[in-house]
C-alpha cells in the first residue's frame, strides 16, 4: 500500500487523537482503549493475506446494547473526520502546484485549442454562448444533519488556518471536534422540503457565493493571459438550479404552498446576500472622483459611490422587508423593490466605469466586480427552481375534466385524440376550466401547483420536467396547463425518459412533437430534454441502461440538427455509478459527439453536493472542470463509435440486460434474499429526506426508489445495482478474439472507458468477505445459495475488468483512490460487522438504543464510501 502523504497522515492523526481526547473525557480511559482495540483488530484483519476478522468479531458481539452506540459513534465521527481532511489536503496539494497549466485545467485546455488551430475568438465566443446549469436536488443521501455540515466546515478552516500557522486554531478545532461529539448525528425527524430548500441555500451562501466570482475571475485572468482577451463581466458559463421545494414526483410533502414559499425565500436571500456585500462596498468606497453622469446622479456628494450605494441598499432592504411580508402571508407596496436584475446592475456597472475611467481601475477590478460577476451567475433569485410532476397526474387532470364535460375519458383516448384536444385549446381563446368544476384533491394540488409557477417571475423559474413521459401529449398537456393559469412566458417543458423503452422511444417523441407547428413555434428554436440514469438502470441494468442513454442522446442529437433546433440535454445523474455517477469531466468528455452544444444541465445530488461544492476551493476547482469540459466537448468533440464497437456494445447490452432481468425480476428468491441481506427495510426508519422511500408503499423491488435501491446494496459492500448483468456481458466479449476488441474500445472511445474506470472504482469499493458476513448473520441457509453465487459473479466482474484494462489488479493505475479506501477499510470493517449484528439482533427483539445505533453504522458507512446514493 502506498504510504498516505505526510502532511495528510499529520491531519488524520491529529483531528483522530483530538476525537479520542473528548471520548475519553466523557466516557474514559478504558472505553477509549475498548475503540483502540476494535481498530487495531480491524487494521490486523486487513493485513492478513485472507482478510480475518475473528477477534475483531468476538469483540464487537462482547459489546453491550450500552456500548454499542457510542463506539458506532466513534468510527462515524472519525470517517467524517478524515473525509474533511482529505478534501483539504486536496486543496493544499493544488495550493502548492500553484497556477501550472497541467492538462486538465482551463489554461492547459486554452493551449491545446490555440495549438489546434482554434482562433482566440472562437474559443471566447464559444464561452460567451455556454450555458451550464448545476441542478442542486435534495435526493436523500446526504446522512449528516445540517448543523454539523457546518462544524465539518469550520473544521477545515481550522486545518486551513493551522497551515497557515495560525496558533489559536488548535483550540479552536479541538472545540469544534468536541461539540461535533456531542451533537446527535441522527436527525429526530425527516426535514420538511423547505429545509431541504434552506440546506441547497446554505451551501451557496457559506462557499459557492465566494467560489463563483474566484472561478470567474480566474476564467477572466486565464482568458486575458492565453488569448488576449478577458471574460465579459455580464457573462457566466455556469448557473445554479434547484429541484428542492419544487420536486413533487411521489412526494406528497411539496405542495404549490410550499413551491411558493421556496420561491420566496430565495428570493430573499439573495437580497439578504447583496445587502451584505453592498454594505461592505459601500464602506470601501469613499473616493471623490467620478464621471460626470455618476457625479450629477448622486446629487455631486463629496462621496458619490457611497451615495450611489447607498440607494441601491435602500432598494434591496425595501425588496427584503416585502418579501418578508409576502412571506408571512401580507401584501406591502412593491414600488421600490427589484424586480429585474437589470435594475440591480445598472449602478453596479455605472460606478464600475466611473472608476475606471478615473484611474481607479484596480478599485473597480475588486469587490465591485467580485458583486456583478455574482449578479451574473445568481441573478435576483439565487437559483432557478424547477418543478418536476409525473405525466399522470397531468393527465388526471384531463381525464377529470373530460368526464365533466361529457367527452369520456381523456386517459381512454388514442394520443391522436388526446393531441387533437389538447391543440385546439391551446389555440382556443376561451377559458378551459370551468367555475362550477369541482375536483379532486389531487388534481387541484396540480392546478394550484401550476397557478403558483404562473406567477412567478420567469427569471426564477427552470425547467417544467415531466417524469415518465413517453408521447407528445404528455408535454403539450403542461403547457395548456401553465397558459390556463396565466403563464406570460413560454417555460421550458422538459420530458423526462427514464425507462429503457422510454429512451429508445424518445427520438420518435420528440420527432412528433416538433412536426407540430404550433408546439416547434413554441419552442422559439430550443428543446431540452432530461435523460433518465436512475430507472433505466434499476429497469435495464447499468450496461443496457448506459447504452440506451448513449443512443437516446445520439438520436436527438441528430434529430434536432436535421430540424434547425438547439437541443440542451438535461442528466439526471447521481453520486453512484448506478445513477450514472462517476467525474463530471470524465462524463461529459464520454458523450455522443455533438451532443453537448455550448452548454447542458445536469443534476448534482444529495452527498455529492457537499463534497464537490462545500468547500470554496474545491467548489472552484470543480466549476473549473465542469466548464473545460463542456468547451472540449463543444469545439473538439469526441470520436464516433466504430461499427464494430456499436455492434459489440448491442450484443453487450443486450446479454447485461437478459442477466440483470433474469435475477431481479425472475429468480424468485431475490427480493426475498435482497430484503434479508441489506438493510433495506431499516433504511424506512432513517430520516434522510423529506421524500418516501417507496413510490407505492405496498409495493415490491420495482417501487422502490432508485437511491435506497443502491444505498441498500453499498451498505453491504455488494454494490450489486452498478455491475449485475456487467459481468457475463464482459466475460462473453472477452472470449471474442481474446478480448482485443474490448480493449481496443477502451482506449479509443471516451464512452467505453468511462463505463469500465467508473465500475473498476465501483469494483475497488466492493468486499465480498463484508457481504459475506451479512448473510451468515442474516440470511437463510437456503437464501444464503444466491448471495454465494452473486459474490461468485462478483469476483469474476473483477477479473474481467483487469483483463479489459490488461493490469494485475484494480486501481493499478490510481494509486490515490486505492490508498484512499484502504486507509479507510479499518474504520469502516467495525460499522459493517456491528450493523449486521444490529440487523439480527433488531430483527428478533427490537430495540431503541439498538436502531440508533443501526442509524450510525449506515451514516458512517455513508461517510466512508462517500458516493453513496
């Protein structure tokens, strides 16, 4: 194993024996040396040639239903622990290497285009026109409580400001380590979609409000010094949207009153945000000089920036206080408030030109710019909110109101007819709905749902997305909807194909839609449509499922083109390779060529927004990527795949999804095995969002949802929804022509290899001895047949990806992540044993004390494979 770097392994320690500290003050010396014992057994057990873990089993069954809470605690809190150490040394890794242009940064990007022929400005138009959309969503895999979230921050900048010899931040950390101890890391009960809300808010305001005028800045300053030419201030390549209070598939929680309020508070803290940096600049500004227009519009005050400012905080306090009262139900003169963020930046830009033009412009390039480049990427509302609604509660709607008027039933129809209805009301001047209708509960939750997006401002409003849609009605049926209430603007009405059949049929959708000349006017030259990772992988298998996205992309690609449209793809993607999870970078650079143009959306989920964006630094470094990646895939666009490869990958996908089927749908001891073996049905009881776990409570495997469908199977180290079905896909290529053909695609096409890194990683966090154990615990002797087999099948992916990649053992050529999960195997070893022994022992006489504890070793296993959900 490669040694963890000095400076990191000095952290781990430090922040480890601080934890210790506080334990032993309040539980004592011998329960400390009790946690010592279980990791050292643990460590002992590793380093055997054959993983063994007797003595560390026989100490952890010796745990007494007191004891087992607080040392679960212990591995959590230290897993947590090191994550944050890991990421800062990330930061302090790239803090030494400074601004080298490696290969992977925007300057080095810069170089390779200029070398490629590529004018200076194409590549700055190019940026001008990009358009990337980072859709935060509330996706309940983020175990830790809010309130610790921001201890874990403040934890590293303690590390930040140890390194920067900062004598008090010792104190400092080992307070914070100590509150983190004594906080209960288990919510009580499940944050509304409000708090969901709030927590997507305080990300932004505790790190990207920071990291996006840094990363804009340095874009400006890369720009200036490789092409000669800087970024524009009004100009953003990357924005903020949100699913949270405005995703309402299968959660009863999120309600038009609830979409509202979320509106509002966004609204608000945006405010609330300028208000601050306004005052502060208002402070700095206390120069005299100024143009003439500047001068005569603040009235010639000795301190015209300051006056200037000074009326601009007066509007954003007057537009806080109403949004306040519209908040608390009340209605106040919205006279003076911003409505526009054009009215926002006007004076922005009018003291930013003063200064410069009066030999201050190093005054105008620091805080003034930091606040416009904000205004640029955030607008007046912090993030745009999306609302997403399946396709048959639209259609409930219909099929209610087509009953009242006597014309049958609108879900009985043939989609011609429903087309038909629906275009000749959309062309009717007539109202639709009519005011002696009463409907149901259901249905009028999606008219009020559809009133409250009709009135709000267009600027804060994203995309209209439509789950499980599959004809043209299903989208022509939100719009007469949205016009029906008012709606003043033609909101983007996005639909989601998710299923496999879903995606192989979303080119003929789309193909059908814009034959409609009324609906292709509608678009005003610009389709967007999101693609579904999560159900086709959980309907198809993730090799099938990869393979009909790619498709599905390929298709509307080409179809969009043909039709003189602008195609924007939205990616439904996860943290896990199982919801299409994986480096943004890596997974942008793997789509069909041309099917990133200037720009896309794609979602940014539950853990994994914490770890990509909660930090300043790496929030940057991560927009960094994101952003190369998109102008790559736009201006040199990958290679097309080979006949030989496309026909490969068919019949690949086609064994992967007769395999994973033939398990999860047809061996009748699966769902029977799945519900013993994991912790699925335990999982009901942890608190992780606002959202059910089920779409139907009653329902088997297939109602599930996708995310506790795969934290299930990553609780138990199994990992079974990322390669079932994979493995005798790869083992029947690798038997063609000695498996040349699957290694030649891997190192010739983006797509592939992406897929085969993703899962070799997926591999490397896998650990057939953990699941084995599971199953002795928990699992019937005659149940126990499959888990042996599919740890069996396990073994034999692994082997299959070390061929394709022709290297004598996984994660050969990433040293980083393979040290990263085996330093961490100690730790997380005690959670898995002890949660499976908490799972028998709950399951037979259930326990409080016990399911708290069963809540910690999954928020602990959570922390230490970190893409979970």
């Amino acid at each position: 194993m490669t040694d963890l770097h000095e400076a990191l392994r000095d952290d781990v320690r430090m922040l480890g024996s601080s934890l210790g500290n506080t334990i032993r003050a309040q539980l004592g010396d011998a329960f400390l040396e009790r946690i010592e014992h279980v990791r050292q057994l643990a460590k002992a057990g590793r380093s055997a040639e054959q993983a063994e873990h007797e003595e560390l089993l026989e100490a952890l069954n010796a745990l007494s239903e007191d004891d087992v809470l607080p040392l679960a605690r212990a591995f959590n809190q230290f897993l947590n622990l090191a994550n944050i150490a890991e990421e800062h040394h990330r930061v302090r890794i790239r803090d030494e290497e400074g601004e080298l242009c490696a290969p992977d940064t925007l300057c080095g990007l810069f170089a390779q285009l200029r070398k490629k022929g590529f004018p200076p400005e194409q590549i700055t138009r190019a940026l001008g026109q990009m358009r990337i959309d980072l859709v935060l969503t509330a996706h309940p895999t983020e175990v830790n409580r809010r309130t610790l979230i921001q201890k874990y921050d403040d934890v590293a900048l303690c590390l930040k400001n140890l390194d920067r010899g900062d004598s008090g931040a010792q104190q400092r950390l080992d307070e914070l380590i100590c509150q983190i101890w004594y906080t209960d890391e288990i919510r009580k009960q499940r944050p509304t979609p409000v708090d969901e809300a709030k927590w997507g808010f305080a990300v932004i305001e505790n790190s990207l409000w920071q990291a996006v005028p840094r990363f804009l800045r340095r874009l400006d300053e890369q720009l200036l010094e490789a092409l000669g030419e800087g970024l524009p201030l009004d100009c953003s390549p990357v924005r903020f949207a949100s699913w949270m209070g405005g995703d309402r598939d299968g959660n009863p929680n999120v309600t038009a009153k609830v979409t509202e309020e979320v509106l509002l508070l966004a609204r608000w803290m945006a405010a609330d945000l300028y208000y601050s940096d306004i005052d502060a600049l208002r402070a700095e500004l206390s120069m005299q000089p100024a143009i003439t227009e500047l001068a005569e519009r603040s009235g010639h005050s000795t301190e015209p920036y300051r006056q200037i400012l000074g009326e601009v905080r007066s509007r954003l306090a007057a537009t806080k206080n109403w949004l306040q009262s519209r908040l608390k139900g009340e209605q106040l003169e919205s006279d003076d408030i911003y409505q526009h963020e054009s009215e926002l930046l006007e004076p922005l830009l009018l003291c930013h030109r003063s200064l410069k033009s009066c030999g201050m412009e190093l005054v105008a390039k620091g805080a003034l710019e930091d606040i416009i480049r904000r205004i640029a990427c955030f607008g007046l509302t912090l993030i745009k909110l999306d609302i997403r609604q399946n396709s048959d509660r639209h259609a409930q709607v219909f099929d209610e109101l087509s009953q009242f008027y006597g014309l049958g039933s609108y879900t009985g129809w043939s989609e011609e007819g429903r087309q038909s209805f629906l275009l000749k009301e959309l062309q009717s001047r007539r109202p639709l709905l009519p005011k002696q209708w009463n409907p149901s509960a259901d249905v009028q939750e999606v008219l009020d749902t559809c009133k409250v997006v009709a009135a709000a401002e267009a600027s804060a409003l994203g995309s209209y997305v439509i789950s499980m849609a599959s004809q043209p009605s299903d989208v022509l049926a939100v719009i007469l909807l949205l016009r029906e209430m008012g709606i003043q603007h033609n909101m983007r009405v996005v639909p989601l194909f998710e299923t496999l059949a879903d995606l192989d049929n979303a080119r003929d959708c789309i193909a059908s839609l814009l034959q409609v000349d009324w609906y292709k006017q509608y678009t005003e030259g610009h389709q967007e449509v999101m693609i579904g990772y999560s159900d086709s992988s959980k309907d198809a298998g993730q090799l099938a499922a990869a393979w009909g996205q790619y498709k599905a992309q390929e298709a509307l690609t080409q179809l969009c083109r043909d039709e003189g449209v602008h195609l924007t793809l939205f990616h439904g993607r996860g943290g896990t390779v199982g919801r299409g999870g994986g480096p943004t970078h890596t997974a942008i650079l793997a789509q069909p060529p041309g099917s990133v143009d200037h720009g896309l959306r794609l979602t940014e989920q539950g853990e994994m927004i914490r770890f990509k964006y909660g930090m300043p630094e790496i929030a940057v470094r991560n927009l960094e990527l994101v952003t190369g990646a998109v102008l790559e895939a736009t201006l040199l666009p990958g290679p097309s795949p080979e006949t030989a490869w496309r026909e490969q990958m068919e019949t690949l996908a086609g064994i992967g999804m007769h395999e994973y089927r033939h398990i999860v749908r047809e061996d009748p001891m699966f769902v029977p095995y799945f519900r013993a073996a994991t912790p699925e049905q335990e999982l009901a009881k942890l608190p992780l969002g606002s959202r059910p776990a089920k779409r139907k409570q009653d329902g088997g495997v297939e109602s599930l949802r996708a995310i506790p469908w795969i934290f299930a199977w990553t609780q138990t180290r199994l990992m079974l929804p990322a390669w079932l079905g994979t493995d005798k896909a790869l083992a029947e290529g690798l038997k063609l022509n000695q498996g040349r053909l699957l290694q030649v695609m891997y190192t010739q096409w983006p797509f592939f290899k992406a897929n085969i890194d993703m899962l070799e990683m997926v591999m490397a966090k896998s650990d057939s001895n953990i699941s084995a154990y599971y199953d002795e615990r928990l699992v019937s002797k005659e149940l126990s047949v499959l888990g042996s087999s599919l740890r069996a099948r396990l073994g034999e992916m692994q082997v299959c990806i070390n061929q394709i990649k022709q290297q004598s053992g996984l994660l050969e050529h990433n040293p980083l992540i393979r040290q990263s999960i085996e330093v961490r195997n100690p730790y997380l070893d005690p959670l898995h044993f002890l949660q499976a022994e908490l799972l028998h022992r709950d399951r037979n006489q259930p326990d409080q004390r016990l399911e708290q504890a069963l809540m910690v070793t999954m928020a602990g296993i959570s922390a230490g494979l970190r893409n979970t959900g």
